[in-house]
C-alpha cells in the first residue's frame, strides 16, 4: 500500500529542510510508489535550465515520487510548456518520471484515496516582482479551469477524502488571521469558501500552503515546515 505525506512550500530548494533524512527520516523506508506532496510553491520549475535540472534531478534521486500542486510562486508559462497527461484519474504536467504537477481542478485516486488538487493564489508581494519573470498572471486560475474543478467534483458527488490547494477558503483564512488581503480574500479564496456553503464538498482533511506557518483548523491544515502523512 502506498504512504502518501503532505507538506508546505519548498521554494525550489530555499525550505528543503523539511524533507532531508534528518526531518523526514521515513523516507529510507519509501519507494517510487509511495509520495510525497507539496501544497503549493515548488519552484523547482522556473524556466532557468540548470537550476530546474538540479531541482528535477535532486528530486528523482529520493526514494519517494514527488507530487506538487502549483503556487503561486512558479513560472507558470514554463509549466504549461510541459505535455498534458492523464494520470490517477486526473491532468497532470509529467515533469519527469517521478516529479509530477498535479493539474487545478482535478480528482485523482493516489493509492486508494480520492485528491482533490487546485493550485494557485494571489501574490501579495507582486509589486516588488517583474511580468514573466518573477511573477506570472496564470498565478490565479482560469474560468475555464474554475468550471473543470465544479465538473469533477460533481462527478464525485462533492465527496474526496482529501483536498490540497496552496491557499485556504477566504473564512479559515480570516479566522488564521491572515492579515494580509492579497492572500486571504479573492475569487480562488472565494471559490474555496463556496465550495464548503454552497457545494458542501465532503473531505476528511484540507491541506494548504501559502502562509508559511503550521497551523491547524479543525480538518483544515496550514503547512510549512511539517510533513504529515495522510492514511
Ligand atoms: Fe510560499
């Protein structure tokens, strides 16, 4: 049976800690089909060739396959370039053959449990960032990708056992007390928080990234620097 463990932001290889044998020690103990998930700002995928190639291939040397939803520090435009594939039920870019972003708006079945995945968020420090090179517009989704993600979940009946996305629904984000209005109130917060009231979107538990800080909310969970294993 494979072992799935979800944790926060890496920032391509600026907040690696976390999952070195030191922090993350079950990983002499995994292999290519157990996973490990980031909620968001991998930025391993940044449209500079040999900094991504260290990042890809540090990642394919672990034990474990790597799964990343996107956050919104990444070049998008650069991990759009990668061919669609379908994966587990869902889209995902293959970024190699065990680094694979799972696409917004899909349900996958990763070894017996349904995931629901929806990247992106609102950037609050865009104004310190540059167009296509820093910052990158497909940070938020598109309508259609809004559309693909009620689609699928309807398909499922509104029922997961566990969603990742890199922000929160805008009322946990108020309650976290994440004062900054970029990241907490938008249409993707807002889209989250409708999908609780008007969709009542069933889950065991709701991982997010995005506020740097670990920090949990009844079955909704805040990562950074903890990995968790989801059984
Ligand atoms: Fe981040």
């Amino acid at each position: 049976m494979s072992r799935i463990f979800i944790t926060g932001d890496t920032h391509c290889d600026y907040d690696w800690e976390k999952i070195n044998t030191t922090n993350f020690p079950e990983q002499k103990n995994l292999t290519k089909d157990d996973y490990v998930i980031i909620a968001g700002d991998f930025g391993g995928i940044w449209g500079l060739d040999k900094t991504d190639r260290y990042i890809i291939k540090t990642y394919e040397k672990r034990s474990f396959t790597t799964l990343f939803v996107d956050g919104n520090h990444e070049n998008h435009d650069a991990l759009d370039q990668y061919p669609v594939e379908i994966w587990n039920g869902g889209k995902i870019h293959r970024i190699s053959d065990t680094v694979i972003h799972l696409m917004r708006g899909q349900v996958f079945e990763i070894g017996g449990k349904t995931i629901f995945t929806m990247g992106g968020a609102q950037s609050s420090d865009k104004i310190y960032r540059k167009e296509g090179i820093s910052w990158w517009a497909r940070e938020m989704p598109s309508d259609d990708e809004y559309d693909e993600a009620v689609k699928n979940l309807g398909a499922h009946g509104f029922k997961v056992n566990y969603v990742v996305t890199h922000c929160a629904p805008e009322d946990y984000a108020y309650s976290a007390g994440f004062d900054d209005v970029a990241r907490r109130a938008n249409r993707l917060t807002a889209f989250f928080s409708s999908l609780i009231t008007e969709h009542d979107i069933a889950y065991d538990g709701w991982y997010f990234g995005h506020y740097h800080r670990d920090k949990d909310f009844e079955k909704l969970h805040c990562l950074y620097h903890r990995i968790v294993e989801i059984t």
